[in-house]
C-alpha cells in the first residue's frame, strides 16, 4: 500500500502467527472479542502514523472541483477523510467506526487505544469495528449505489488496484459499458485494462496530483 500501512502480516511481533482469515470474522470476534480487538487496537494505531498521500488530497480537490464525482473505495484505513474527501462509497466499510452487534448503533470513534477492550454499547452489547469481515455481505445499498454513478458517469478513473476483488472488479465493465471513458491509473494494467480506454502508468500518489496541477485545482 502506498501510504506505508504495515499490515500484520509484515514482522509485527505478536500478530506474525494470525491470518486476518483467522481473525477478520464474527466467529472470531464471538470466541475472543478482546484479541479481535487488540488486533485492531494496533491496526489502528498504525494507521494513525500515517498521512494521506498527493494521491488521496488530489482526489479530495476533485471532488471539490466536479459536482458529480464521487468516489468507490475498499480502503477502510480513513485516509480518504483525512485528506479531505466526503462523498466516499466504502465497500469494505471502515475501520473508524464502531458497531453494536446487538442493537446496531454505530459512530465514528478515533479513539486509540480503546480503552477497556473490548469496548461496549450502552445496551450492553459488545462493539465491533465497522469493516466487512470475512464471510460478511457489503454494507447495505452501497455497492447498489457504487454502481448507480457508475453507469451514470461520463469518466471513470480505476486507480491503483488489482481489480480483481469482486464485485469492485465489476465496476470499471459497467462503466464502459454504459458509455463512460475508462481510464485506469495503475503501475500495471490490471484486469480493468480490458475496458479501459486510457492506461496512466504510474504511482496514483504522482498521476493524480498531475492531473490536479493541469486541471489548475488548488
Ligand atoms: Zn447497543
């Protein structure tokens, strides 16, 4: 990832013998909230350390710039907020907020470290960190209206992924297939090359802010 997230599969200590498979799941978070937790406790922290790239503050510009953009993201880390972006379709959810298993309230919570964990409702329900786990379905209605702009939109910018996560990867093939100009931002092309009309070779941390500085946006 460009913005230097470790992950925790990288030498991080305690984490190098868990699989996000083993803990990314509500069968997890049930037989050991605490450690699912901690988990994120320190994802968290990290993602903390870390600043939003040119790439991330060239497409707040964007958005501040064309009325209709709106952008479909699986990050979960919050960059996209921080640098300044608002209207954001997160497939994967976000890693910020906390849900109620049981009565479903949620918030933004930057908090770090929770403090006790595992953190609780007011009901008394434990809460969750609010990304898709493994096994778990989308948040509803956003990929309906991921792919609502999709077929509405004139440009559609793939940019730095390996389109090969479905149902994302299906994006950039409805986009061309309703007439959009697909334009993918990629060190390579990816799987969204197919429909793409345009390949922009290179980090989206560079391109965009290129784009950005020949569209004369502050
Ligand atoms: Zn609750």
């Amino acid at each position: 990832m460009e913005s230097g997230i470790p992950t925790f599969r990288g030498p991080d200590g305690l984490w190098k013998k868990y699989r996000a498979e083993d803990l990314a799941t509500m069968q997890a978070f049930q037989a050991n909230p605490k450690l699912v937790w901690e988990w994120y406790n320190s994802r968290r922290e990290n993602m903390l350390q870390v600043e939003p790239n040119p790439g991330h503050r060239a497409m707040a510009a964007f958005e501040q710039h064309f009325q209709e953009f709106m952008l479909v993201t699986q990050n979960i880390d919050g960059l996209h907020d921080r640098a300044g972006s608002r209207k954001i379709l997160k497939l994967h959810g976000d890693i910020w907020e906390v849900r109620c298993v049981e009565c479903g309230v949620s918030r933004i919570d930057q908090t770090v470290p929770m403090d006790p964990l595992p953190p609780h409702c007011q009901c008394g329900g434990l809460l969750r960190v609010g990304v898709v786990w493994f096994g778990e379905m989308l948040p509803p209605g956003v990929f309906e209206n991921a792919m609502e702009v999709t077929r509405n939109c004139d440009l559609f910018f793939s940019v730095g992924t390996s389109a090969v996560v479905y149902p994302a990867a299906y994006l950039p093939q409805l986009a061309k297939t309703h007439g959009a100009y697909v334009v993918e931002v990629n060190l390579e092309p990816s799987a969204a090359a197919d429909y793409a009309d345009e390949f922009l070779p290179g980090k989206s941390g560079e391109i965009l802010p290129e784009i950005q500085k020949m569209l004369k946006l502050p």
